[in-house]
C-alpha cells in the first residue's frame, strides 16, 4: 500500500481500529491501555458489522448479529456459516468482548485487558471481514489488509532513513524517488537512467507505511513525473 488513502466509510473505522491498537502498544499507562483495547474491541466490531451488510445487501445485520447473519446468509440461498469451529467461533469470542464492554458490569480485573486482547480481536476481525465477502463470492477489500498506523504524532520526531544501497545514488543521469511526508521530500531511491518512468507506480514505489501525499521522480533538479493524492482523503496527512 502506497498510501492511506481512504475512499469509503469502511476503512475509514478500520483505520480508527488499528489507531486504537497502536495506541495500545505505545502507552505504558494501564489505564490508558485498557480504553485503547476497548476502542479496538468497539470499533472493529463496527466494521465487521458494516462489511457483513455490504457483502451481503442487508443493511440490518446489527442487532442479534448472528441470528439476523445467518437469516442474511439464507436469504441469499448460501451455505450456512459454521459458529462451532474455525474463523466463526472466533468471531463469537470477540462478541462476547463487546457484551462485556456494552453491555455487563464488567469486574475490576476485567476493567484492564492486556494488549493480547486488541492484537487477537484485529486478526480475527480481519479473517471474518475476508470469510464473509468469500462466502458470498464476492472480491476482498484492499483495505481489510491495512495493518499500520503511526499512533500518536503530536510533538514527536520522526526520523526517516534515507540510506540507499542503490549503484546509481548520486549518479548524474540517475532517476531520484522521493516521497512527501508532512510537506517534507525524502529521498526513497534511486533507478537506472533508463528506468521507465510510465510504469505504475508501485512497480517503483512500496510505500513505507506511513501517510505520504506525493511521490516524485527526480532527474537532476528536473521532475520528471509526480503521483499526488487527495490530502483530504489520507489519514495522518
């Protein structure tokens, strides 16, 4: 993935989901672990729920999620889900979770989930939203796939490694690739003169999972060509 660019409401809380697990991994503080393994357990949740309506054309899969998922899953003439084994039963543990949360006093040992609990919840999350559009015969999101966020930013310095074990570094007729991060160029790499430039860009360019807004190549001080993404539409820009 080159960037996050978010083009539809369901990655949009995915991307609120893996934010809430990075911030899970990056505090010290119990407490404040406990509400991000919460907002991860919530928030996933949402989308499992949201993709489960798009897979299947049936916008009220919500409440009693699985009794109306397994009327949706009928009502499409498909074969029944299995909740006693595989990805299934493990979508009934994480709905337990959430019941704890919403809907139970919970006790004080269960006030504070360790960070297991968010890493699991987003890998069995992820696996059901790939079942359920499989089930139906339908193609897998790209999005589904995303799995990093920067976590908190605010009043950090981020250090971007611009080594390069490329043989054209500084070479005169060299293609220089470069990225846009926080309206800041870094250097990527740099290509065989006779690169072709027209290739996707991701044939050139991998991504460093961070949140970029451009990707440029350099030839000289003479851009050759520049990939733009919509800001607007690009988490952490």
């Amino acid at each position: 993935m080159i960037t996050k660019l978010v083009e539809s409401n369901h990655y949009h809380i995915w991307t609120d989901a893996i934010h809430a697990r990075q911030l899970a991994r990056q505090t010290s503080n119990k407490w404040d672990r406990a509400t991000y393994v919460r907002w991860t357990i919530l928030t996933s949740w949402i989308v499992l729920e949201m993709a489960c309506q798009d897979a299947l054309g049936d916008n009220t899969i919500s409440y009693s999620f699985q009794r109306n998922l397994d009327r949706a899953v009928n009502s499409n003439n498909l074969p029944a889900l299995n909740w006693g084994k595989d990805i299934w039963q493990q979508v009934k543990k994480v709905q337990e979770l959430r019941k704890d949360v919403v809907h139970r006093f919970a006790s004080e040992k269960d006030l504070f989930p360790e960070l297991v609990t968010a890493e699991e919840t987003i890998v069995i999350i992820r696996e059901a939203i790939k079942a359920i559009y499989l089930h139906c015969g339908k193609s897998v999101p790209e999005w589904v796939d995303d799995d990093s966020d920067e976590g908190w930013t605010t009043g950090t310095m981020r250090v971007h490694a611009t080594g390069t074990s490329s043989p054209y570094v500084e070479k005169n007729d060299a293609i220089k690739v470069v990225y846009v991060y926080k309206d800041k160029e870094y250097i990527y790499d740099y290509l065989s003169p006779d690169t072709d430039i027209n290739q996707p860009i991701d044939a050139i360019f991998k991504g460093i999972g961070k949140p970029i807004t451009a990707v440029r190549l350099y030839r000289g001080n003479e851009v050759l060509i520049e990939y733009v993404f919509e800001r607007a539409k690009i988490r952490g820009a």
